[in-house]
C-alpha cells in the first residue's frame, strides 16, 4: 500500500539520483552513459529483470512502478553511486536483454 508522502519522497529521490548525482559522476568515473534516461534504463531494467518497457504500462516508468520495485531501483542506484556496484556490467546486461549488445 502507498502512503502518499513515503512515495513522494522515493519518487524525488529517484529523480535526483538519476538526473542528477549518477550524470555527476558519469565523466569521473568514465561510465559509458552520461544521460539520465540511461541511468533510469539500466536501472528500471534491473528492478523488473528485463527490458522496463515489457513490464511496466504506464509511462513515465518510475510513476507506474510499485513501491517494492521503485525502491529497488534506487538502492542500486545509491550502490551505483557508492562504488558498490558495477555501472558498466549492468549496462551491458540491460543492452543485451535489448538485444544491443555489439562485440
């Protein structure tokens, strides 16, 4: 069940991660995805466990996500952030569930 506030914040959290902390650190840590719907792809990829688009209706994504989904998203996200987990693997990962995978 969603109580409005608690969602609110998960919401602006995920925004702030992906439109602005992980870009912040894409050129530092010599990501190969700089935007912010990167960002949100690979991550959205991950929390549904394929392509996003697949499992989720409604656009924008992070709206029509449930809670348990979104608030994974952003824990990888933060682990992301935190050196914790591996950008470059996750986006191949998410590029090959798409089947744009090159080499």
């Amino acid at each position: 069940m969603r109580c409005g506030s608690a969602r609110a914040e998960l919401e602006a959290h995920w925004l702030r991660l992906t439109r602005e902390a992980l870009p912040a650190l894409a050129a530092s840590r010599r990501w190969p995805v700089r935007a912010d719907h990167c960002f949100q792809r690979i991550l959205l990829d991950h929390a549904v466990g394929g392509c996003w688009y697949d499992a989720i209706g409604g656009r924008p994504a992070y709206r029509h996500l449930d809670d348990r989904r979104l608030a994974a998203a952003v824990a990888l996200g933060e682990r992301v952030r935190a050196g914790e987990a591996d950008l470059v693997a996750l986006n191949r990962q998410s590029l090959a569930w798409r089947g744009k995978l090159r080499g």
